[in-house]
C-alpha cells in the first residue's frame, strides 16, 4: 500500500540516476503528508531523558550564543546557517554515548520498500536505532514530517 500511495503523487515515481541502481523511486519533496498519513500510524514514543552535564551545556551555550551573533539573521532560505546552529546540540546530546552514537550530516537515503529517495539534514544513529533529522519552518511542517517518515524506513 505505500508504493500505491507514492505512484499516486502529481509527478510519479522518478529515476535515482547511476546511484539507483536501476530501479526507480520518488523523491521525498513529491510526497506530502496527507499521502503517507493513512498509510503510516505514528505511535508515541518518549526517550528518558538524560541530564547533560553542567560544564557541557555551558560550552553549548557560549558557542550559540558567539555563533547567533556572528550569523546573520536565520531563515528558511538560509539552511547552511542553521546547520551552525543545529549540529552543535546533536554533537551534545551524542557525545553522551561515549562515541556510540553517530552524526551523519545531509545523507542520502533510498527506500527499501518504500521506493522513496532524499538527502536528510542529519542521521543520528546508535546500534540498531536511527533518527532521522530535517530543519523545517513552520510553514512547511508537514513536508518535514513526510521526509522523515520516509525516512525511517531506510
């Protein structure tokens, strides 16, 4: 059923180029989130937190706080500023798996079974565990949510 959803978006379903292995799929900019959301069930789920250490969260604040400053003002339009932005916390937050978890930035995903291709901002991944990551504005949430499920299936 999700391939019928995809072969459904207005430009169907589109070729990879020498990455692709022969094989076609869609971009995930094609798909929205009123096509994926009677396929996909989300269900809730909460990670434990864990406390970041007090000397770690400082260092953090002191670099956004120079980086905000030195940045010029970020937009939507302005993803490679936001990246200064973003990546320093994800560089906190997995640090605290003594090198367990790992930071891809802009990768390449293609589906398996969903045929569904696209580059993510970052791929957090720990063991079996992946987490995809898009920076989206408010006014385009739900194509983010619709790149990131699709995400999920690689």
């Amino acid at each position: 059923m999700p391939l019928q959803v995809l072969r459904r978006s207005r430009r169907g379903p589109i070729d990879n180029g020498p990455a692709a292995h022969n094989t076609s799929s869609i971009a995930f900019a094609e798909v929205t989130w009123s096509q994926v959301r009677r396929v996909f069930q989300p269900t809730p789920y909460i990670q434990p937190s864990k406390p970041l250490p007090d000397a770690q969260l400082a260092s953090l604040a002191q670099y956004l706080s120079m980086a905000l400053k030195c940045l010029e003002p970020i937009t939507h339009e302005n993803d490679a500023a936001r990246v200064h932005v973003v990546a320093p916390i994800l560089v906190c937050v997995c640090s605290l798996f003594n090198g367990d978890a790992k930071i891809q930035v802009d990768e390449y995903v293609k589906g398996v079974y969903v045929k569904a291709h696209g580059e993510l901002e970052f791929v957090l991944r720990r063991g079996d565990k992946t987490v995809c990551i898009t920076t989206v504005t408010k006014d385009n949430m739900s194509a983010g949510m619709a790149h990131v499920l699709l995400g999920c299936e690689v």
